[in-house]
C-alpha cells in the first residue's frame, strides 16, 4: 500500500471512529461532562458532538483531496 492509500485507510478509520462515538453520545450511553464541586455532571456532549462533526468534516474533504490527488 502506498502512502496515500494508507493514509486515506486512516483517515476513513478516523471518520468512522467519530461517526460511532456521536451515536454513542446521542443514545446517551456515554457522557463527556465535567463534574461540579456539589457532584452533578454538567454534559459536554453536545459540545463534543459539534467539535466531531466539524473534524469529519475536515477529514472528508483531505480525503476527497487525496482521492483526487488534487494536493
């Protein structure tokens, strides 16, 4: 396998590692929060869901790039 196709292995591994993680996150099965002094869990999920969704969206057009070998 050359580099570019590699590197298009990865980045499409990478794609659907965070499509998975974000419906993890919409059926509530995992929460990214922080905790506050009193214990509670303030949700950052869609916050995190908005930063993933953005990221794939970058690594979408990078791998539409190297498809096309347009770099």
């Amino acid at each position: 396998m050359r580099w570019r196709e590699d590197m298009i292995s990865r980045l499409k591994d990478e794609i659907e590692y965070l499509q998975a993680t974000i419906r993890i996150m919409h059926a509530d099965t995992a929460t990214i929060g922080n905790a506050s002094p009193s214990g509670r869990l303030t949700s950052l999920n869609d916050d995190a869901i908005a930063h993933y969704e953005r990221t794939i969206e970058a690594l979408q057009k990078i791998v539409t790039s190297l498809e096309a070998k347009d770099y």
